[in-house]
C-alpha cells in the first residue's frame, strides 16, 4: 500500500487484524502521528480509503486521527467527507479530531468547509455544516 513508510503498511494491517493488539496498534499509530511527517499523508490516506471500502470503523477513527494530528486544518475536508460515510459506529474519536482541528484555527477551516456545504452529498454538506459550529 506504501511505497515509502511500511509501518503505515503494518498499522493498516493491524487495524485490519481483530486479533492484533490493541496497545500495540495504538503506539504504532501514535509514533506516526509524532512524526509530524506531512510525506506520510498519501499512504495514511490510502490507509483510510482502505478502511471506508472494508467498512472499518475503528481503523477510520485510528487514522482520522493521525492524519489530522500530522496534516492539521488542511484535511478537515478529507476527514468530513469519510466521517460522511455511514459505518454504524458513533465517530467520537474521528469527531472529536474535527472539531478540535475546527476550533484549533477557525478561520482557515471556514474557507476549507464552506465549500463542502454545499456539497451534492448532502450527508457530506450536514457533517461540513456540522463542523463549522466549532468554528466559533
């Protein structure tokens, strides 16, 4: 999946795996996120269309925060289109990383979101209105 980091390869792969160790997971996603590696972005993302194709709630919340962490305000966009998708799950975490993104610098995620309001998906445009109430 990534040409250029195999740990998002394994953290992927573990995310995947019901039996892989949750704390184990965790650092691994966490190490990532500590890289604050904007080269990472591609494969994390590939890592999270992964994830909405296989319908992996968990995996979506894992690397929608690690994502944001590394990419900041600029992947509000990608990350309220996946929180768009309906996996039944109830996204705090994935949530909680767009708001905080949202309230982190409010100007710039206006310009990014507004567009999204507008957005022919409506589930996409309700979320992208959703998290410009953080926006203050």
């Amino acid at each position: 999946m990534n040409a250029t980091d195999p740990r998002i390869d394994r953290l992927v792969g573990m995310l995947d795996d019901l039996e892989a160790d949750v704390d184990e997971t965790i650092d691994l996603a966490d190490e990532l996120a500590a890289t604050e590696d904007r080269s990472l972005l591609p494969g994390l993302e590939a890592g999270l269309d992964h994830a909405l194709r296989e319908r992996n709630s968990y995996a979506r919340e894992v690397l929608g925060g690690v994502i944001g962490t590394i990419g900041g305000p600029e992947t509000l966009p990608l990350l309220v289109r996946a929180s768009a998708v309906d996996l039944g799950d109830d996204q705090d975490g994935l949530a909680t990383e767009i708001a905080d993104l949202v309230a982190a610098e409010p100007k710039k995620a206006r310009t990014l979101l507004q567009p999204l309001v507008m957005d022919d998906d409506l589930t996409v445009a309700n979320r992208a209105e959703w998290a410009l109430r953080f926006a203050g």
